[in-house]
C-alpha cells in the first residue's frame, strides 16, 4: 500500500503523519471508547488521539485554505445550583411551543411569573378577571409543579405584549390544563396589559436536589479525555444549544472532536455541526452530557435528571436514560401531593422509557389509597388509570376501594370519557373479588351501576358464581383467571400489622435464645380463600418480627440479617398446594407519613428485610415504619 506522508504545522512543532497510521488510528480509538484501552495504553491513547485530531485539523485546513477553520471556543456554561431547588417534571413536552402550552415569564424564580398562553402559533396573556386560587392550581400543576401558592393579579410581573388569549377564566382546580377550564373565548376580552394575571408555584425546595449519583461506565478510559473536552484542543465540531420555545434566550456553543462523537451513529455526525433544541432550564447540563460521550462518566443530581434524561432520550443513549431513570426513584417518596409522581410517569410515556414507567407505577399502586384521596387523582390520564387497574400489586383495603376510587374519577371524567373507555376501564374491576356484602349494596348504592345495569348485572352474575361454584367449574367456561387474582388486600382478616420498630434491643436474648417478644409477634385467622364457600374454613397464622440470632434458632433455623419478618401456619393440610396457593406479601409503610416504601414476597415463610441501599426505593424511615402481614390466597 503506497503510504501519503505530509508534514503537519500544528502551531505546537511539525509531525509526520500518514494515512495507515489514521487508519490504525481510528479503530483503536473505536476500540478504546467501546471497550476500555484494548491494546493501546493508557499514557499512548492520548498521543494518538492527539496525532488524529492534528491531522484532522490539517485535512481540513487545506481543503480551504482561503477560509482557515476557526473553532469556536466552549461557551461560558454556569453550572450553577438553581437557587429553588429541583423543579419537577413539566407536563408540557419540551422542544416547539405546543398548542395551549403555558409558560411563566417576568418573575424572580422559574416557579413565579406572569402566566402566557401559546395559541394560534404566538404567546398571549391571561386577564385577571375572575384570577383565583383555583386558577393558579391548574397552571402549576400543568407546568409540572407540586403546588400553588398564590395568584397574582394586576400585572406585577410586568405587562406582557401580544394579544390577550383569555379572560373571565373560570377552573374547579382539577382540570389537567388551562385551556380546559371555562372562558369567553380565544381573544375575546375587554382587558388591558396592566391586569395580565400571574401565579406563584410552589417549587418543591423541600425535595434533596443536592445529592449526587456517580455513574461510570468509561471500563478503564483515560481520564484525559475528560481533560481534552474541557480544554477544547484540537476541536473541529460545533455543538449549538437553543430554546425552540423562546427565540429571546441567547444560543450557547460548545466544542467538541468530530472523531469522538463519530462513533455514535445514532448522533448521525454528517457535517462539523450539531444543533440541540431544548429548554433554557436544561441548558447548564448539556456541557457534561457531552462530556459523558467522552468519559463514560457523569455525575447525576436530582436537579440535572431530568435533563439528562431528556438529552439521553433525544440522542437514543438507552443505557444512561435507564440509569437516570433510576435516579428519578429517589424523587417518588418525596412528594405526599403525587404531582411529582404522576408527571414522572407521563414523562416517561412521552420519551418511551419503560423502566421509569414501571418504577412509578409500582409506586402509586403500593400507595394507591393515598393517591386516591388527593385531588392529583381526579386529573391522571385515562392511560395512566388503565395501567394501574391492571396491576395485582395494588396495596388496598379490598377490592371495593378499587371500584369505588374509579367511580369518583369517572365522576369527575364523565364529559371526556367515552363510552368504550368507561367500559373498558371497568373491565379492569375485579368483581369477584369484592367481599359479598359489599357487593349486593354496590346496586343500591353506585351511581355508575344504574347506568349500565345489563354491564354490572353480567359482574356481579360471575362474581355470585365465583363465591358459590368450586373453582374447576368455572374454569370450565373462562380460561382469563386475571379476574379472579387477588390484588395485596389490608383488610381484616387478610392483614395484620405489627408496629415494633425499637433498635433498642436487650441483647441477653441474643445469647440465650429466648421466645419471641410478644410485642413482636401476633396471631390470627383467616379463611382458606376469598370464597364464601370457604368461610368458615379457618387456617391459623402467626406473624413474628425476629432480631435476634437466637429467636430463630430456638425454632429450627438460621437467620442471616435481621429485622428478619415470619409469617406461617400450623395448618398444614391447608398450606399444602391442593386448593390454594399463598402467595403472602410483607409490606412497610412509614409510620408518621403513611408511606409505603417497601413490598416483597415471603419465602418459605420468612422475608429478609433489604438494607437501604438494596431496595428499589429509598426508606424515608428507617427507624420508625411499621410491618404488615398480608394473607394472599389465589385458586390453583
């Protein structure tokens, strides 16, 4: 192979480079950024990269020599702490001003301001007449903020420009978006700039936006990278930062090495630009995404996940989106309003992350009673509401709360549901399921029910059968036996709790193997199954909190970590698998927030609980939450 030398002036002294040598070059550093050094040292792969970025500078120096390529130096990026603190998701999609789509402008803090209105392709205000709490509830909740503080009125946060969008507006404080709420109509108004209306949002201060997730998947990379980003040597590419909602705010730039970012098809490197369409807000934490792509490692706080997130998800990084996402968990117990949570679960509908979807969705179906009760309930989408009927893991009293939680959202829905929906979602009742009493009053007592008797009168027919029929019967006719899952019910007799949490421990039981405390320890009874048919069969159980090695092998077996919790019975001709299968859960929830941070299975009768650090959520408690046993037998 003929080999093509040119001398190189790289302003620092003159190097012979060749194009076998590039070549070689290339695939080392693929190698490198994919699996670590491979079979270039870590002192040598900065000298190679260097001698590609000269040559690379060469190449394109003399492809123009009439316009010498000058690289525009890394934009002054403040990475400084937002002084609010985090700001939750925002409902709104980021990127081009979407129909109906708010935003806050003229205020001292992102949570402040006066409220516009995007209509008709351009940003108007809203007038003050009529501008009340109610009002300023809806406009937090749809930019995505835990709460309202107040409504501000007489245009304090500066008069805006442009048409005045609307007047007179008239919200009950649960509707999802503004534009929803009642109003004369697009335009139509009789009001000046001077009463253009604002809110003040609650900026969730109290959540912890100043820890940080360390991330590290570089497998060995140099940390000279990290150096050669930041310095911007050599660099041929420029990366342009933008707000596609506001052409007021500056464009920022940042350069970067086209050689580098190359190696991520999914960026699509076709020229030495790449523009970044994304908001403001975001704008401080696009430096170290970029330099990710060269580390592989990245430092996460709860205040850059979101962005992280979003530029993950824009440039198809599946493997940071999902880490992030993980750090998004952290945020779930910290906001008793939900807002925070449902956000998080549209924001993952809209950017298809599976794994966040998932991890919200477990939450609110462990908390679902406490979601129920706030006024976020009434406002989830009809998706979000399908997906958490669906779940067996909903933590409820029984079955009858379900149904009653969906008739006040159907209520609440009734002009927006269709039809099909509202079948569709009671499909996902699960009427066998409810304890009979309650389920002969639910015909006398439902709203819903008088209005789709023949729908109900088909439920309640298979639930009646189910209580009264050996289960092989019905199967006979219905190979879907979802309906006739529990879900993990609370209610006597299916759940005790046990509230002993004290880290006070005498020790002596350590040593000489006494019996359980009885304030740890409690027994009862419920039937075999939810079936009436199994009433008045009784199995006995106890339920035990073990803290100590010699509690357990007092009972035969060894305890590996403790609080270890116990749940079993001594009836053994019903625990065998012949009619049912138990499939118990332990649940622990805070004492003082009524939060449940912590669900999982007993294992041949005993459930480890999971250090901190090894659970899917953080214990927002450690020293004070409480253990609920819960009996949970399904058909076999």
């Amino acid at each position: 192979m003929q080999i093509l030398q040119k001398r190189v002036d790289t302003g620092e002294r003159e190097m012979t480079v060749d194009h076998s040598t590039i070549n070689r070059l290339d695939k080392e550093l693929f190698e490198q950024l994919e699996h670590g050094h491979g079979n270039v040292g870590a002192g040598g792969f900065e000298e190679h990269l260097r001698s590609w970025l000269r040559y690379k500078a060469w190449r394109m120096k003399a492809s123009s020599p009439e316009k010498p390529h000058n690289n525009p130096l890394v934009a002054a990026l403040k990475l400084s702490k937002n002084d609010c603190g985090w700001s939750p998701i925002d409902i709104q999609p980021k990127g081009p001003p979407q129909e109906g789509g708010l935003r806050l402008v003229g205020g001292d803090l992102p949570s402040a301001g006066r409220v516009e209105v995007y209509h008709d392709g351009q940003w108007g205000t809203v007038c003050d007449d009529n501008w009340e709490i109610a009002q300023a509830l809806v406009v937090c909740r749809q930019l995505g903020f835990p709460g309202v503080v107040s409504a501000t009125v007489g245009g304090v946060n500066g008069e805006g420009s442009g048409p005045i969008w609307l007047d007179d507006v008239s919200c009950t404080g649960s509707e999802s978006s503004l534009s929803t709420c009642l109003f004369k109509g697009w335009g139509v108004t009789d009001c000046s700039h001077k009463e253009d209306a604002g809110v003040i949002c609650e900026s969730g201060k109290s959540v912890d936006s100043g820890r940080t997730f360390s991330l590290d998947h570089s497998l060995g990379l140099s940390e000279k990278l990290g150096s050669l980003f930041d310095s911007g040597d050599n660099c041929d590419f420029s990366i342009l930062i933008s707000d596609p909602s506001d052409e007021q705010v500056a464009a920022q730039m940042i350069c970067a090495h086209r050689v580098i970012l190359s190696l991520y098809l999914q960026l699509n490197i076709t020229s030495t630009t790449l523009s970044v369409a994304i908001s403001q807000t975001c704008h401080p934490f696009v430096s170290s995404f970029f330099r990710y792509l060269y580390t592989r490692k990245i430092d996460i706080t709860l205040s850059s996940a979101q962005c992280l997130h979003q530029l993950s998800y824009m440039f198809e990084l599946k493997q940071l989106k999902e880490e992030v996402g993980r750090v998004f968990t952290m945020l779930l117990p910290q906001d008793k309003t939900f807002n925070t949570q449902v956000s998080l679960y549209e924001y993952g509908v809209r950017t298809m992350d599976l794994l966040l979807q998932e991890n919200v969705l477990q939450y609110l179906s462990w908390n679902f009673e406490f979601l129920m009760i706030t006024p976020v309930w009434k406002t989830i989408s009809e998706g979000m509401m399908e997906a958490l009927l669906s779940r067996s893991d909903l933590v409820v009293q029984d079955e009858a709360f379900v149904f009653e939680a969906l008739q006040v959202w159907l209520k609440e829905r009734k002009d927006t549901t269709s039809p099909e929906k509202k079948a569709e979602l009671l499909k996902q009742i699960r009427f066998p399921m409810i304890p009979v009493e309650k389920l002969y009053d639910i015909q006398f007592s439902s709203d819903i029910y008088r209005s789709d008797e023949a729908f109900y009168c088909r439920a309640f027919l298979k639930a009646f059968q189910f209580n009264t029929l050996p289960f092989a019967k019905i199967w006979e006719q219905f190979n879907n036996t979802e309906g006739y899952l529990p879900r993990i019910y609370t209610a006597d007799p299916w759940g005790v709790v046990l509230n002993y949490t004290s880290t006070n421990f005498d020790y002596r039981y350590q040593y000489y193997g006494y019996g359980v405390n009885s304030e740890r320890m409690r027994s009862f009874t419920t039937p075999v199954h939810n079936s009436v048919m199994f009433k008045e069969q009784r199995i006995n159980w106890q339920a035990q909190i073990l803290l100590y090695s010699g509690e357990c092998s007092n009972q035969g077996f060894t305890c590996t970590s403790f609080p270890l919790a116990r749940l079993f019975s001594y009836d053994s001709q019903y625990t065998s698998p012949s009619i049912a299968r138990f499939s118990n859960k332990l649940i622990l929830t805070c004492k003082t927030e009524n939060i449940v941070f912590h669900v999982q299975d007993f294992k041949t009768g005993k459930a480890e609980i999971p250090t901190n650090s090894s659970m899917s959520l953080p214990n927002p408690c450690p020293d004070n939450y409480f253990f609920t046993f819960v009996v949970r037998p399904e058909y076999i």
